[in-house]
C-alpha cells in the first residue's frame, strides 16, 4: 500500500478523510480528534485566514468557499423564517390598501423590516376605507402612536385620541373651558433628496384628505403645536 494512503495518526489503516485545514489524512473519527489534540488543529477553515494567489485557485480552496456561501445562505434562510428574528421576511402591503394610495397619489415608502417603524406599523383595511397607524409628535416632545380610522379629522383625532393618552397633558387642555390653539402639520418626504417637508393642514381636514400627494415613511407622522 502507498505510504501517502494511510492514516496520518495510526500509520495503520488506509486513510479515508482530509482534514481542511492542514490536509493531514485520517482513517477514522477516533484518529481525526487524536489528530486535533496533537497539532492543536481545529479542523475547521477559518474565513478570515489570510491566503495566497496561488492558494485561492486549489479545489479544496473554492469547495470550501462555496461552503461558507452556502452556510450563509442557510443563516440567512433560517433568519426570515424566524418571525420575530431581524431579517423576518415583511409581508407584501395589502393590495386594497395600494390601490386607495395610489388613487389619491399617496406614496408609502417601506422603513426597513428590521427597524423599530416597521414592527411599529399596525394599519389595515376595513369597509372600504384605512384604519392607519398614526405617529403624533405633539409640541416637539411628546410622541404618541395610536390607530386613527380616516374618516376622522384631524382635530377629532388629535382630541379624542391623543390628549387623553399623555402622561403630562398640556395646560388647558379642557377644549370647552380653554380651548387650545393648535396647528398641524404633515410630515413629507421628497421623494429624491429624502429630505422632511411639513405640509399644513386644515384642523377640519380628515386624515384620508391630509394624505393626498403626500409621500410617507411606513404610516404618517403628524406634528401638532400649540400656538399663543
């Protein structure tokens, strides 16, 4: 038998594995660990290890390249088919609600699926019509997210839904006794530079009529302030 067939550990048995690192030849599993606890060899290829010109062309090079993509692949397939994981596959924008943006020329750009936005977004369809998910920033400071049906104005929204759930309502905020003097506005985005442009709205205005020609990131964002 060829000398170079055995086994590089026992020197016995005709040699049936290559270790991918060192190339050392072993005939067992037994005699691939013996292999490990003496040359300190882990056995395994790192990727970050450095290799020559000449090394990148060797076929045991390119499989074990081949197999690092594949195993990346394999993390990433795992990855979104985790529904809470950070590479979760999002699901496509229900076509209904597509077609009502797109009729009154409002443009919903995606926030990445990771992002805190997009786990943040609840709106849906219902009898004709989008209940959104609306972010409310109120005097700079105080951020409120509640589900807005858009038929609702601005003003009945803002009210009815938002001022009761500040921990710190603002002072008079009894809309009979003193009513507060706010002005809203849109949060838009320019389609090309991504730059913020606030778009003014009519406190009497419903959410559906504010959207018009606007462009939004996920579900809109209006500011609300209070003015002497």
């Amino acid at each position: 038998m060829d000398p170079t067939a055995l086994c590089s550990v026992c020197v016995e048995a005709e040699s049936k594995y290559t270790c991918p690192v060192c190339t050392a030849r072993t005939c067992s599993l037994a005699c691939s660990k013996r292999h490990k606890l003496r040359t300190s060899c882990e056995g395994q290829q790192r990727p970050s290890t450095f290799k020559s010109k000449s090394d990148l062309h060797h076929p045991s090079q390119v499989a074990a390249d081949f197999d690092f993509l594949n195993s990346i692949q394999r993390a990433l397939d795992r990855a979104a088919d985790d529904p809470h994981g950070p590479f979760r596959s999002k699901p496509p924008l229900d076509h209904r609600i597509k077609d009502i943006c797109n009729n009154r020329g409002l443009v919903v750009l995606p926030a990445p699926c990771q992002s805190s936005r997009a786990g943040q977004n609840h709106s849906f369809y219902n009898n004709d019509r989008i209940i959104w998910t609306v972010e409310w920033v109120f005097n700079g400071s105080i951020t409120s997210t509640v589900q807005v049906d858009e038929s609702l104005t601005i003003k009945d929204a803002f009210e009815n839904q938002v001022l009761p759930s500040l921990s710190t309502p603002p002072p008079s905020s009894d809309a009979k006794a003193h009513p507060l003097n706010l002005v809203y506005h849109l949060r838009s985005l320019e389609p090309h530079s991504q730059s913020i442009t606030l778009l003014p709205l009519a406190a009497q205005d419903t959410l559906s009529k504010a959207l018009v020609n606007a462009t939004i990131l996920e579900f809109p964002t209006i500011q609300v302030s209070t003015v002497s």
